[in-house]
C-alpha cells in the first residue's frame, strides 16, 4: 500500500438524502467484533461525506480491516467519481475500483450532448489494471420518467459492451426496472461475471439469476424488519453467486440504520446472511470471499500494479 491520491473527493451528502440538521444521530457507531475470516465489500462509495465526523479513505480502510473486511470495490457514478476511485485503487492495496455513469446521469448527459464523450472516458478509465468493474451502470425508473428511459438503456448497453470487452465485472444497478434489465442482459448480451448491486428483488428473480449465472450483492436492506422478501430471495440464491456490500453511506444495517454507514459496519450484515443460512459464520464468510474473488480477480497485486 502507498500513499491516497493527493486532496480528496468530497460529496455532500446524508445517510437518507435529509439534510444533516435534520438527523437524529449521526455519530459514527462503534465497531462490531471482528469477522473470523475476511471478507470484502463489493460496493462502496468511499468519496461521499455521511456524517458530522467523516472518515478519510485511509482511516475508513483501517477500520474496515481491523473487523475483517480485507478490502473493497470503490464504485463510481460519474467521471469525477470514476477517475478518483481509479487514482485511490492504483495506490492502495485494499481498494479496487469500478467505473460508469449512475443511470440517473444518462438523461442528464444527453439532453447536453455529452453522453457519447463520458462514454469514452468510461471506456478509456476501464482498461486500466486496477479496474475491475463497469459500475455502477443498469436502470432506475424510480428517479427517471419516461423521457429518459432511452437515453438510460443506451448509456446501459454500452456499459455492457465496456464491460466485455475489458473483460471485467459488470455491476448493475436496477431499481423499480427488473424486468427491463433483464431482457437488456439477454437482449445485449450478459458479461460473464454480472452481479446485481444492492439486490433488490424477489425469489423470482433470484432463480433467474441462478439459472443465468448471476451474481447477487445483498446490502444492509436484508437486515431490515420489512424485508422478508430480500432474505427469501437469498434463501433460494444458489450459495455461489452471492456477494455482499454496503453501498456506503447508504443502507446501514439493522441495529444501526440510521447512521452513517461504512465498510466497518459489513459485519452485521454478513452475521445475518449467515442467521438466514443457518449456517455457521465462518462458512459464510470463507465463501463471501472466495465469491468476491472469483468476481473482480486478486487485491492482492496493488503493491506491483503501483510501484
């Protein structure tokens, strides 16, 4: 591991979107106990300030790894965000990066003429070692209306021919757009290792998944009271395609939810994966890792890939 990147990238933001004045607690929660054997964090955004006592990349990695989270997959959502993760992976050991525009950025880039060029860039930041995955990349009908769905599915596709042809991990985001996403993937043409980010679905679409051959990331949401959807649809995942995250800040698990959340915090998470399982937390997590490393490859080539 080296030196972070020189100056740091900062965007505002709060655990749910409320403005900060407006949250109850924002102290940072104390550290679960430690994993039995790492794992890593397939999704984080590590840029994104979450609270009133925000962590640098190096202090959140260092806790992190003190709880048995060995490493992440720093996730963009615009060029900005992309290039920076790209800089901190190539400089730190415990950090791999994905690059793309957030769905939610397509209608807005085209409606300006720019969506072409930060495709390219995309493209360009995507051959680098270091990148290990197209993301975070899909659909959103939540965010975007009809008018913008075009310009989505064509930022989508070509984020998938990215993807293959860097032969790398595509990370999909889909929210309220399952079945759109779908028939892209089988339409276009899924890359290898696909993996659904913060999945978000039902059994149904988990035995989709399960016969195509892809992977599903399950967040802090499973942790939730109301998700009973979320933890049957594990249930029926076959146990080799799942992965787990934490969309850091966003979606900080059960007792915490609430709070600003961070790679330290994956534990209780991966605790209730394996309640859910019934199965013991060792098992879980020894293959949560092995899951991740099939997915985006070795961290452990950093030192080399940045001397």
């Amino acid at each position: 591991m080296s030196a972070a990147p020189a100056g740091g990238l900062r965007k505002r933001s709060t655990v749910d979107g409320t403005p900060a004045e407006k949250k109850r607690d924002l102290t940072r929660p104390q550290a679960p106990d430690p994993l039995p054997i790492a794992v890593y964090d397939n999704h984080t955004h590590l840029e994104f300030e979450d609270g009133v006592d925000q962590l640098d990349p190096d202090e959140s990695l260092d806790r992190a790894e003190a709880v048995g989270v060995r490493g992440v997959v720093q996730v963009g959502t615009d060029l900005e965000t992309s290039r920076w993760g790209a800089q901190l992976a190539a400089h730190d050991s415990r950090v791999l990066a994905a690059v793309a525009l957030h769905p939610n950025e397509a209608p807005k880039l085209f409606a300006e003429g720019k969506l072409s060029a930060h495709l390219s860039e995309i493209s360009r930041l995507a051959a680098e070692p270091r990148v290990r995955a197209v993301g975070e990349t899909g659909l959103d009908f939540f965010r975007t209306g009809e008018d913008g769905r075009d310009a989505q599915i064509e930022s989508f596709e070509t984020h998938i021919e990215i993807a293959k042809a860097n032969n790398i991990a595509l990370q999909i985001h889909d929210r309220d757009a399952h079945d759109e996403v779908v028939a892209t993937l089988l339409r276009v043409g899924a890359p290898a290792r696909t993996v659904f980010h913060c999945f978000s679905g039902d059994a149904g679409l988990a035995r989709i998944c399960n016969e195509r051959g892809w992977y599903m990331s399950f967040s802090g949401t499973m942790t939730f009271k109301n998700a009973p959807a979320l933890r049957e649809a594990l249930a029926v995942a076959r146990p080799e395609l799942v992965l787990v995250e934490t969309d850091a800040p966003f979606l900080t698990p059960e007792p915490l939810r609430g709070r600003p959340n961070a790679p330290y915090l994956m534990p209780h998470t991966v605790r209730r994966i394996a309640e859910t399982l019934d199965e013991s937390l060792e098992d879980t997590c020894a293959r949560l890792a092995a899951n991740t490393e099939r997915v985006y490859g070795s961290w452990a080539d950093a030192e080399e890939a940045a001397a």
